[in-house]
C-alpha cells in the first residue's frame, strides 16, 4: 500500500469538493493537523471514518486504499465487511472508554473526599496548603480526562469563550501548584544542608556567661537566652558565687536549641536570698510535657517554668541537705516537640526530670501532632499502624 499515493488522491478528493483543510476537519471532527497527516501520507484515516469518508467523497474504499479511482459505484459486500469493521472497532473503543469512565469518576470521587478531609481539618501550614493545592490538581486532571473520554469535552470546544476560561482556569491551578511545589523543595533542600553543615557548639568558660544569658539587647545574637521564661536563671555569675561546674551547649540545625547547666556555691547569705527569689517565681505543673513524671532523683525542685512546646527552665538543691548552699539551674529548650541533641551527651542523667524524653518519636510529640490532623490522616496512619 503507497500511503503517500492514498494522501494524494484525498488531497485532490478534497480539492475537487472546493474545501479547506479547516473546512473539511470540522466535518469529521478531527483536526487541521490530522486533515494534514492524511493528505502528505505520514498517517491514515481511521478505520472507523473511513467508510465515512468513502460515502462524503462517493468513491470506494478500495479506491482511497489504492489512491486512484476504479468504478463508480462501492460494492455492497464492500460496504458490509467495512461497516462491521469500523463497528468492531467502535465496539472495542467504547469497551476501553467505559472503563476509563468509571476509573475516572471514582478517581473524582476520591480527590472530592480527600479535599474535604482536608479543609476541615486544616491549619495554617505550608505542607497542608500545598497538599490541598496538589489535591485540587489532581482532581482537575481527573475531571478533565473523564470527561474527555465522556464525549463531553468535544461538545465544550466548539464553544472557544467557555475552552478559553478552562485553559486559563487549568494553567492557573498548575502554576501554583508547580510554585509551591518548588518552595517545597527548596525549603526541604535547605533545611538538610543545614543539618549537615551546622555544628554543635559547646561552652565551658563561666566568664561567659552573659554573652548567652540574659544579654542587654544591643548584645544579643542568635545564641542569646533570653526573656521572662528564663527569669529562673541567675542574672549574671559576677561577685563572690563559686561555679563549681557550668556548660552551655548551642544547637542550631533549623530552629535554635539550648542545652545549660551549672552549679553555683552562694555561701549561706547569698544562698537564703537566691532561694527567695527562686521560691517567688515558684514550680509550674511541668508533669503535663514530654512524659516527665517527677523531680529529678534526689533533688528538690525550687522553681520551674516550663512550656508545653519548648521544654523546661528549672532550679534545684539536694534532697534533704540543711547544711547545703549550692543550687543547680538547668535549661533544656528546642522547637517543634523535639530535640535533636543526644541529651545524655550535652547534661549528666542525674539533672534530668524523671521520665524526660524529647526524641524524635516521644509519645508526647506524638499525641500533639495526632491532635492536629485531620480524620483522613488519622485513619490512614491507623490503618498503617495496624497492618
């Protein structure tokens, strides 16, 4: 079969008609392009308007196969074997496009319910806001393809106002998607790069102290503590105190984390006015965060501020010691319901509040987040956790 010989004696079939290739795409509902293909010989009507064609044009089919014209009139046995060609195929296409249809209108269905769950139980979040902007994406694309394969789609473009609208309509929704996708990435990109290059940073000299702690605000940095969360720590460690021990440890992988401890000898009058002042501030009900369930062994806890986010801020002395002047100060504060240092490295076991665990997966962390989700996360973790 000369395919470029078939193109040739359309084109001139076309011409003898006195149509366009517009003209005459628009008759069989195909394309300019495909109008085109079929006359240069690249490609083929078809099967199934072919008989169509034959019929505009009133030639045989065998004559468009062959690219010249042989008798007037089509044959009937002709016609018959093409017409229940073109229905076998038609037949067969239909089969293929009615499952696509009901793949496509569950698909719908399940991105409607998904959207759903996750506008009413969304917060304010970036990875929310793009999961639901990715959702809605998805359920463009399904839409579009369900109803193409529909028919419907075909019936819309000949109405340019309405295709033009869901074009814009369509780039708009990929655009932002794409944006934020991109912000996504970068954010993700960036936040491991600065794990891999932030160093852990750990201090010993008591001399500086207020270059950390409680610094005026000319002085503060990034590795500053300071506010009314940290009032239980002492101002400075100037005068007669005696550090007998003191290490401030800085951690800053994406959100600033502090580790301190320290030991100061007041001697009896300073110490009786330092635990006055701790006992002003008073303990908090810190048992509420992080699985911590008491004191630290063998202490006594003289003030606490602790947060529900951010961890504790405390002050303690020995047990049951009359005779002591010593108090022990702690900080242990991060981001997110989680610390990334190993804490048993950067504090001794014995200053941590019993049960304290800030890991990645603590039970506390856990809790929160699960309150934050939405019923469709929830399930599916469960599920998850089940299987």
């Amino acid at each position: 079969m000369d395919q470029k010989k078939t193109g040739q004696f359309l084109k001139m079939l076309r011409n003898e008609k006195g149509l366009t290739q517009e003209q005459l795409a628009k008759e069989f509902n195909v394309t300019n392009r495909s109008v085109s293909r079929w006359e240069t010989g690249s490609n083929l009507p078809d099967i199934s308007l072919l008989v169509e064609i034959a019929d505009f044009y009133d030639v045989d089919v065998r004559e468009i196969i062959d690219g010249e014209r042989k008798s007037e009139n089509m044959e009937e046995q002709v016609r018959e074997v093409a017409n229940k060609m073109a229905d076998y195929a038609s037949t067969e296409k239909n089969k293929l496009l009615t499952f696509i249809q009901i793949i496509g209108i569950f698909g719908i269905g399940a991105c409607f319910m998904a959207l759903f769950f996750q506008i009413k139980g969304y917060k304010p979040d970036l990875s929310r806001f793009c999961g639901i902007v990715w959702t809605l994406l998805i359920l463009v694309i399904m839409s579009i393809i369900t109803l193409y394969v529909m028919g419907v789609l075909q019936k819309i473009a000949k109405k340019k106002k309405m295709v033009k609208t869901l074009k814009t309509i369509t780039i708009v929704i990929v655009a932002v998607g794409a944006v934020y996708t991109l912000i996504i990435i970068g954010i993700v990109a960036l936040f491991y790069f600065s794990v891999v290059i932030e160093k852990i940073e750990v201090y010993t000299d008591p001399s500086e102290y207020n270059q950390f702690i409680h610094t005026s605000d000319e002085e503060r940095t990034i590795r500053s503590i300071y506010g009314p969360q940290f009032d239980v720590l002492p101002q400075d460690l100037n005068g007669d105190l005696k550090v007998t021990e003191y290490q401030y440890t800085y951690y800053n992988p994406w959100d600033p984390q502090y580790v301190v401890y320290m030991t100061l000898d007041y001697g009896t009058e300073a110490y009786e006015e330092e635990i006055a002042r701790l006992e002003s501030i008073g303990v908090d009900d810190y048992a509420r965060y992080y699985s911590v369930t008491g004191e630290p062994e063998g202490y006594d806890l003289v003030a606490m501020e602790s947060d529900e986010y951010q961890g504790f801020v405390y002050a303690m002395i020995p047990e049951g010691d009359t005779d002591n002047t010593k108090i022990t100060y702690v900080c242990i504060w991060f981001c997110n319901y989680l610390l990334d240092l190993d804490i048993h490295k950067y504090i001794p076991d014995q200053y941590l509040l019993t049960g304290f665990d800030a890991t990645e997966n603590n039970p506390y962390r856990k809790s929160i987040l699960s309150q934050d989700q939405d019923p469709l996360t929830q399930w599916l973790e469960a599920v998850t956790e089940e299987e």
